[in-house]
C-alpha cells in the first residue's frame, strides 16, 4: 500500500491559481458530470492544454459520500498515472474561487462514443487495437490499485493517431475494502455492473464488466441489453441475458466474442477476475491475424 502512503502524507500548500490570468481559454472541448473542460494556452508551461474545472457542490456532495475515509482526490490519483494510453495530467490544485482544476495534456482527436456512432472503417479495421489499448489501460490502472468506476465510450479518447487514451478519474476509490462496501452507486447506468446496481459490495471487477459492455458496443454499434433510461429499468434487463454479439458480428473471431461475453457475467465470480487474463487472449488473436496480413 505504499502508494496510498505517499498520496496522504502531508503535503506543503501549493498556492491558489487565478485562472483568468494563467489561461487563455479558447473554448469548450468537453463536460463530465462534475466538470467542465477547456482547450487552453498554459503561460506557465508555455503550451496548449486541457483544463479541467471542477464543479464544487457536484465535488461535495460526492465527497460526502466517503465521510470519514481519507478519499484521494480526483488531482492526487490522476497526476501520478503514467501509461501511454491514459491522459497525462500535468498539475492539479485549486482555484482563486476554490474549485479543484487539472491541467492536462491536450489530446486532439474524437471521443470513442463519436466512432461507435460513426462505425466508419477507422472502427472497423482498428476495433479490435483498440479493445486492447483500452484493457492495457485498465490494466494499469488495477496494478495501481484503484477501480476506475466509470469506464465507458465517452471516458475514451482517440488521438491523432488513432490511439486510447483513458480519461476522468473523479469517481476512482482505492482498491481497498473500506472503499468497497455495499451502498456507494456511482457511474454511467448502461456501464453499471449489477452488483453496483444493487448497492452490494464492489471491487476491480466491476471495471471488468463496464469494459466488456464497451467492447461489446465497440463492435456490435450497440449495447447488449437495450439502453435504460433509469437505474431500476437497468437492473431489469441485466438480470436477463445479454443479446449474442455473434449475431451482430458473424465474423468476429470466436475467442474475442467469448472472451467479451464471459467479463459480461452477472455474478463476478463467472466473469474475468484479472482483466490481464481477458487482454491476454484478445492480443493473441489480434498477433494472428497480424501475422496472416
């Protein structure tokens, strides 16, 4: 546990930043739950950004929800993740006003919902890479010790290049059991996995099934339940069996569609229990067909 040890030992007071001062906003390149985020140019760094603003009542009433528990803030986690597929967060603090912010790399390029959407041959011929990234990504991220809580399309990035990049940590607990008891739901509904939905108790698998529900839309355009607009009518459907992605992918490997259908089990104990093992058969399958191109 020595990276909660470094994350809470005491810190000296980094000073509050005028944000009008330091940046020129250019405009609005994204908004969470929590959060609005600005396309910038740092004049400390020198360079174009991503700024990150978070929202305090949103933040309080979040934070509330682990009173009592030295919760890790979204800045503290995010600024010590290194992994080419996950965002680079440059610096975290507050505000003048008292707002949490993040400084971040800029990444240009779409989000992974746009291309799901889109389903155009970017998707299709990088689909499966991708799927990997993302799960590398999370792999990561688990070895650290954190579950994630809300892995979805719109919490990806692809850059110029065509690359994953993971990003929005401001739901993310440590792996730990104080943050894992029953009764904390928070995340994107159609990404929930059921045990969340039903308030019991949680851990890494939970990312497990939020990134086979991903995969699976990745692939199929759609999701493998029909989308619910509230949490009970959610819970409904996922206590039936998700739809066969082999009927929307007759040609996708067989493997890749058992493997994205074992981490959509609705006990944790018959999904993936390492999301490592589930990568594991995706990049063989994708250094096979490499090899044969």
């Amino acid at each position: 546990m020595d990276f909660l040890k470094k994350l809470f030992e005491r810190k000296p007071r980094v000073p509050k930043i005028d944000i009008g001062k330091r940046f020129e906003l250019y405009g609005r390149v994204g908004q969470g739950s929590m959060s609005k985020v600005w396309k910038a140019r740092d004049s400390k760094l020198g360079k174009t950004v991503a700024l990150k603003i978070l929202d305090i009542d949103k933040t309080n009433r979040l934070e509330a929800r682990f009173k009592g528990l030295k919760k890790p803030t979204e800045g503290e986690i995010a600024v010590m993740l290194k992994h080419p597929h996950i965002v680079k967060t440059l610096e975290h603090g507050m505000t003048t006003k008292n707002e949490a912010y993040l400084v971040m790399e800029y990444v240009e390029g779409v989000a992974l919902s746009f291309l799901i959407s889109a389903q155009n041959d970017v998707m299709k011929q990088n689909c499966l890479r991708m799927a990997i990234e993302l799960g590398e990504a999370i792999n990561y991220f688990h070895r650290q010790n954190w579950i994630h809580r809300d892995i979805c399309p719109r919490n990806v990035l692809l850059d110029e290049n065509n690359k994953i990049k993971l990003i929005d940590f401001g739901l993310v607990v440590p792996n730990t059991p104080q943050f894992q008891a029953p009764g904390n739901r928070t995340g994107t509904a159609n990404y929930m996995a059921p045990e969340l939905i039903r308030r019991q108790k949680t851990d890494q698998r939970i990312d497990i099934f939020s990134y086979s529900v991903t995969c699976f839309e990745m692939f199929a355009g759609q999701l493998p339940w029909e989308s619910g607009q509230t949490l009970e009518a959610i819970l409904s459907h996922i206590n039936s069996p998700p739809a066969d992605l082999k009927s929307f992918c007759p040609d996708l490997d067989q493997r890749v569609v058992d493997t994205i259908m074992k981490g959509l089990a609705i006990y944790p104990s018959d999904r993936w229990q390492r999301i490592s093992e589930m990568i594991e058969v995706l990049r063989t399958v994708h250094s096979e067909q490499n090899a044969r191109q």
